[in-house]
C-alpha cells in the first residue's frame, strides 16, 4: 500500500466518524489557536511599544538633576560643554514643564502640554515645520516671548491659521510663530499634537525655581545609548560626587527591559496553553486506541492477507498524523480568526493601534507540534495494532 493510498484511507476513516474526529481535535484545535493568538498578542505589544518609545525617541537620554547640598543644578553651560566634549553625544535642549493653562481670548485649555525648549528640540524629536517658524537661539537668549504650538493647537483653536496669533499661558503672553506638522492620524484634545513649545530661558524665568533641573539629550544612533548614558553619568558624578543627584534614563534601556518582560509574560502564557497540545495528544491516542479495538478484524483479516507489520504500523500512525495535523489546521484558521476579532475590540475600547499579528514561525511551529504530538501520540496504538496475532484478530467478535 503507498504513502497516498495510506493517506486517502486515512481521511475516510476520520470521515466516517466526523464527530468523534472533531471532539478528539479539539484539543489540538484549542491549544494551536491559544498559542497563535497569544504570541500574535506578544507581537502586538512588543510594536505597539516600539511604536510608542519612537515617539519619545529610542535614541535619547533624559536626565534629570536633584542636587546635593548648595549644588542645587548644573549650569546649563556644563551640560552644553559636557555634550560637545563626547562623540557619543549628539544633542542637548533644556526641558521645563510649565504647569499653566492656555488661554486664548476668554477660553482655557488645561490638556495642552506646555514645555520650554531649545532651538534643537524639533531636529532631535524629529518633528518638521508646517508653517511659519521653529525656535531660534535668539529666541532663548532674548527671553523672547514666542511659541511653536502643534498641529491640533492650530486646528482647534485657531482653525488653522496659529501663526502670528497671541496666546497666554497662566500670565505670560505669547505668540506664536510656528506650527509642527502633524504627527498622529487624528487629532485629539491631549494628544500626540496637542502641545505648546517656547523657549527654554523663557520658561524658566517664568516657571517657580528659575532654574532648569532637566534635559534631554539625544545619541548619534540608538546603538551609543548605553555609552552615552554611561558618559553623563560619569560626567555627572565629577561634578557632584553623588550618585543621588542625578538621574540618567535611557528610551533605549526601558524598551529593552518592557521588550522583555513582555517576551517572559508571553512565554510562559504560551507554554500553559501549549500544555492544551498534550492533552489533546493524549485524546488522539485513547481514540486511536479504541479505534484498533474496534477495528480487530479488519487488522486480521489484512494481516491474514500478507499485510506485514510496518504497513499496519505505518497506517495507524499516519492516521494519527493527520487527525492531529487536520486539528492544527483548524486551530490556526481560529487562531487567525480570533486574533483579526481581539484586534477590532482592542482598538474599539483602548483606541489605541496595537494589531495582535501572529507570526508566520509561531504558525508553522504550532502547526509541527500538533502533527508531532500526532505521530508521538499515535504510535503506541499503532504499535499495538501491528502487533495483533493474525487468527485472535479473526476470532474477535
């Protein structure tokens, strides 16, 4: 009997008891869809927070200083000289977060972000002009009371002509002179585009402090961010011989670690559901088994006829193979299924862009475990049914 011959009386005998066939796959069903659906979950997030850190930019260094003693802050001049002295660091701007509503005319706006910057913010944050202006370094060594404002700040309240317009945030006036292009697919109050940038000396002298206890910093290519990181810690420590009074956090090294804390909750998830795979291995023999009962005769009346051992082996096994491979089939059509449905309900009730993608390997890796588990699985039946002696399985009622 051939390969294809084995193979076709295979799918009649699966055929024949479409029921019982389908209860004993659905156990391998359960287990390839959990495991596809889980590890395309697993990829969703792990894009989903990439997408996010790119925003913030892989590539940079956020360092905050907390002082020590009547060293209260570095000089922005320090952090400038340190920058310029290390290839490994790229770009510096000032970063001070102003607590203060916008107000524009008699309206206030409490969810724009408002933020003082340097004339590098924009190249560093990779953002692009839309129209009029980005900050200029006269404008931070003037004090100048000027402001870039994004795109929803220009659409929502100045219905999209922002440049040249007066705006206020707490008592402090100023005008816009830039708008940053676009950045999200919808524009939304607190989003991506809903923020206002002036320039950092301006922000200063108009925040509580006066002074600036924050920076961002940019690395050459994401591959320096360990380095770069190292390198301002290093320089830091010169200056305040305290490790507590400064904070180097690298977009980079959060990525990595969430990458990965990700991978280790998806991992073990997709273990216990593989656990599903073994259960319904362990279904497939205990049908097979009851399947060589049933078909005691049959097994003689071949044998009787000059089948050797390895043919009835090789026929058992091969319909333990593809009861179990017709299973993993079915299970990534679901899995495919449910991982196009959680996408939609994800995005409906977080309106958030994470896409749960299985991954073509996982696929194929699920789809090789269930007809191995099959084969493993089916063996024993099979073996048990080469076996029987040829005139007991005649005698069988």
């Amino acid at each position: 009997m051939t390969f294809l011959e084995t193979f076709s009386l295979a799918l009649k005998n699966i055929a024949a008891s479409k029921l019982r066939s389908f209860l004993t796959m659905l156990g391998i069903i359960i287990g390839v869809c959990a495991v596809i659906v889980i590890v395309g979950l697993g990829n969703g997030m792990a894009g989903y927070m990439e997408d996010s850190f790119a925003q913030l930019g892989v590539n940079s260094l956020t360092v905050t200083i907390l002082g020590r003693g009547t060293s209260r802050s570095v000089s922005e001049e320090q952090m400038y000289q340190i920058v310029a002295d290390n290839d490994c660091l790229d770009l510096l701007s000032p970063t001070v977060s102003l607590s203060g509503s916008v107000k524009i005319g008699s309206e206030t706006y409490s969810s724009t972000s408002v933020t003082g910057v340097s004339e590098d913010y924009l190249a560093m944050k990779d953002y692009e002009i839309a129209q009029g202006r980005g900050l200029q370094y006269m404008d931070l060594a003037d004090r100048k009371k000027v402001c870039v404002v994004g795109s929803y700040v220009s659409q929502a309240y100045f219905g999209g002509n922002a440049v040249g317009q007066d705006l206020k945030v707490g008592s402090l006036k100023l005008r816009v002179v830039g708008v940053v292009a676009q950045q999200s697919e919808d524009l939304e109050e607190g989003g991506t585009d809903d923020f206002l940038l002036l320039p950092s000396s301006t922000a200063a002298r108009q925040s509580y402090t006066g002074s600036i206890g924050s920076y961002l910093v940019t690395v050459p290519d994401q591959e320096y961010a360990a380095l770069g990181k190292e390198t301002l810690e290093t320089a830091l420590y010169d200056i305040f011989s305290d490790s507590n009074a400064y904070n180097v956090l690298s977009m980079s090294e959060m990525l990595d670690t969430m990458t990965s804390m990700i991978n280790l909750v998806i991992g073990v998830l997709a273990v216990i559901a593989g656990i599903s795979l073994v259960v319904g291995g362990i279904g497939i023999m205990n049908i097979m088994l009851v399947s060589v009962t049933e078909r005691t005769r049959e097994i003689g009346i071949r044998k009787a006829l000059g089948a050797r051992e390895g043919v009835i082996l090789r026929q058992f096994v091969i319909e333990a193979a593809v009861t179990s491979a017709l299973g993993g089939t079915l299970g990534i059509l679901t899995g495919a299924l449910l991982s196009a449905a959680a996408t939609k309900i994800i995005r409906q009730m977080t309106e958030s862009t994470l896409t749960v993608s299985p991954s073509l390997p996982a696929v194929l890796t699920a789809f090789s475990i269930s007809a191995g588990i099959g084969v493993l699985f089916g063996y024993l039946p099979a073996r048990k049914a080469a076996r029987l002696d040829p005139i007991d399985a005649l005698r069988y009622d």
